[in-house]
C-alpha cells in the first residue's frame, strides 16, 4: 500500500524533554487519595524533626533547599508557605511557626516532576484565541499534547505556533519553567467533582501544564480533543478527555475561553463510560452532537440537550476496510466543510497497527455517511515505527487554512509532528 501522495510530513518534531519540571504536593503518599493515619503519622514527624532544628540550622538548611531549586520555579517561597498552608489539616495542634519553619516544612511536602520525561503525544490544534499582530493570512494556533512521566501519569500541556500564508508551519520556543493552576472552586457532583482552575504566573502558554487534580484522573489526563466551539455570538474552546484512576475510566470535559482559566467537568450518561468522545464544533438542530466509541469496535453518533449528560447513540462506522478491522475510532472532532463533515478516524489493523483515516458525513444529517477513505491518509513510516507503543500514528484533532488540512499527529506514543493535506485531493481520494 502506497501513501497518498497529497500527504506532506513537515519534519517539525514536538519531543519529550524531561528537564521541563513542576513541583507536586508529596504528602507522603500516594496523589491524589488522602492521607491514611500512617500517613499523618509520617507527617507530623516530619514537622517534628523540622521544629527541633534551632533557628540557625533551620535558616541554613532553607537557603540550601533554595540554592539548589531557585531558578526552576516561580515564586519558589511562596509555593512552599501555600503548601504549609495545605498540610494543616494532617497536623496535630503545634506552636505557631515561624516564616522560616513554615517554608522548610512546605518545601519538604513537595516534590520535582518530570511531567514530559517519557512522551509528548497525541495533540489537538484549535485556533488561537488572540489573533492580533499576525501577518496577513496567517493563522496563529494552540496545541495540547499528552505529556507523560514517571508512573505512566498524564497530564495536559501547551504549545502555541503560526501557520503562514503559504502554508508553512512554526512553533513557538518552549518555555524553560513549567506551572500548575491554582484550584479557584471544587464542586462535589454526582459522577465526581467539578473543579475551577486558573493559571496567573504563567505568561507563555507552553509553561501551562494541568495534572491530575481529582480521584477519578489520579492515574491521568488523557488524549484531550479540542475544538473551537460556536454558538451563536459566543466561542468556548471544550475537549473531551479520559480520566483515568488506574482501575477505571471515563469521559470528561474541559472548557476554557482563554486557555488561562479552566473548568474540568464529569461527563454523566451511559455513552460517557467509554473514551474517544469528541464534540462537534456547533449545534445541530439545536442538540450538541458527539462521535463516541462506546464499544470498543465501532463509532456512534450521540446526542444531547445539555452537554453534560450523553445516552443512546447511532452506530453510523463500522470497520470495513483491512487496516480498520480489529476497531476504528474518532480522532477529533468533526470537521465543517462545504461537502459536509470531515471525521478524522483511526483504524487498528493486523500486528495492532494504527493508522489514520477519514469519513465525510452528511452536515444536516450526521448518520449519513458519504465516503470514506478506504486506504489509510497516513501510517507509521519505518522511520516512525519505534517508541514507546510501536507501529502507531494517532491525532485528537485537526483544523483546515487556506484549503490545507493542519494535521498534528503522535509517532508511536512517544513524540508528535505535523503533516497537511490537501483538503481537495482529499474529497476526490475518498469512495
């Protein structure tokens, strides 16, 4: 089997780099479940120790901690004193401490993570927010990628890039300092808790990284699909995400306006107990529409009146083809064109092989299918073969400027690339 020749790998690799690093609360224990009574037990010696250090030896002790972690985190001191701050509900009744005891007994709750160590992975791509002071008929984008690091734990991080008039394809510099939100609300629900978050010290996008931050998504956040959403004269940018707690999982949304503030919602419903949801980018007839995989082998079309509940579902894909046969699913949301909706799919075929490739659906009707791609856009590459998870290509979400199809895209579970498409090579390539 040939690649389509209307394909274009640009060669601009997306790679794990394990320097970039976050402090996380160290308990001790294992995030994010609560501290046992061995735990506190733990704990509260730990304080101990730290208040029997007379005041000299414990300053000396704090500008050595300092020393050797000043520089790889924002307001390093202050992050120590809110942790304090956290661990006091462990704590037994004690002296008040002193600014210094405060910050040594916050730095020894925390802990450096490695967020990207092992792979930066399975991207999305919307349109920036801000689009001002760009040339003309570029288009500035966000990305989101799958970072992954020691224990196999994901978490969701950022990249911001230009895609020029003619097509070319740039990425902004990372960053040097990672930072995690601050927790502004938490909403105990039904199906888990709602949480609130807001990033306010980091100014560069790719310094924003969301980890785990509630039971359900102990074990990670996962493969988010991004979508630029409409409704009427308002734009909300939603992904649907896997939580994952290393026994179980299931879909939830992220919504933000601005890529600063976050909210992180649990999704209720039978067809939500699975992954691979992915929402289209407006209404249809009034109703909010998902693609979702709800068992394991098929993709459904889904409904829903208010967005957070979704059950039922239309089987509207079945595998068909060799390179789909043991399952397809969606790879980000459907995509408007004016012959209808373009649904990027990945198909497993033998030696559980990924590809990726796509289905048009009727825009008025989404069951409807008019064509698909019977031979996958693209397929690992010998050169892409190895990794983490060999043999695999995998995208959440794709975008289209100036008639291309920007498609990011993960290499074998362990770093990400770009490639376009022409999108009308693409119409006449499909049956």
């Amino acid at each position: 089997m040939l690649q389509a020749t209307f394909i274009n790998r640009r060669a601009l690799y997306l790679r794990p780099d394990p320097a970039r690093v976050i402090v996380r609360p160290f308990k001790p224990a294992t995030e994010p479940r609560d501290l046992n009574p061995t735990d506190k037990t733990r704990a509260n010696h730990i304080v101990e120790r730290v208040l029997n250090l007379d005041s000299q030896a414990a300053a000396a002790q704090l500008a050595d901690v300092l020393e050797n972690f000043q520089g790889r985190h924002r307001n390093l001191l202050k992050t120590f004193e809110l942790r304090a701050d956290e661990m006091e509900e462990a704590l037994l009744a004690h002296s008040t401490f002193s600014e210094v005891q405060r910050q040594l007994i916050g730095a020894y709750f925390l802990h450096e993570y490695s967020f990207e160590a092992s792979a930066l992975f399975n991207p999305s791509i919307v349109p920036h927010p801000d689009q001002s002071g760009i040339p003309s008929g570029s288009l500035r984008f966000i990305l989101s990628l799958r970072a992954v690091g020691e224990g196999h734990v994901s978490s969701l991080t950022f990249r911001a890039g230009t895609i020029a008039a003619d097509g070319s394809i740039t990425v902004d510099p990372t960053a040097r300092l990672a930072t995690s939100p601050r927790i502004t609300h938490r909403t105990a629900g039904p199906s888990g808790d709602e949480v609130d978050v807001v990033f306010e010290l980091a100014p560069d996008i790719s310094e924003r990284v969301i980890f785990p931050l509630t039971e359900s998504q102990s074990n990670g956040i996962e493969d988010a699909r991004f979508v630029q959403f409409r409704d009427g004269g308002r734009t909300t940018y939603y992904a649907t995400y896997t939580a994952y707690k290393g026994t179980a999982i299931r879909s939830e949304l992220i919504e933000t306006a601005d890529f600063l503030s976050f909210r992180m919602t649990p999704l209720q419903g039978a067809a939500a107990r699975n992954k691979g949801m992915a929402l289209f980018p407006r209404k249809i007839d009034g109703r909010y529409a998902m693609i979702a995989r709800q068992d394991n082998e098929n993709l459904y079309l889904v409904y829903s009146d208010d967005l957070y509940r979704w059950e039922g579902g239309q089987a509207v894909l079945r595998p068909q083809f060799p390179w789909e046969f043991v399952q397809i699913g969606n790879c980000g949301s459907p995509i408007e064109l004016e012959e209808g909706w373009l649904m990027l799919t990945h198909g497993v075929g033998p030696v559980r092989k990924y590809s990726i490739g796509a289905a048009l659906l009727d825009k008025r009707d989404p069951s409807r299918v008019l064509a698909r791609s019977r031979e996958p856009l693209l397929r690992p590459e010998p050169s892409e073969r190895e990794g983490y998870v060999p043999n695999v290509v995998y995208t959440c979400g794709a975008m289209t400027h100036n008639g291309q199809l920007i498609l990011p895209y993960a290499v074998s579970d362990t770093y990400s690339n770009f490639a376009t498409i022409e999108i009308s090579a693409l119409m006449r390539s499909m049956a």
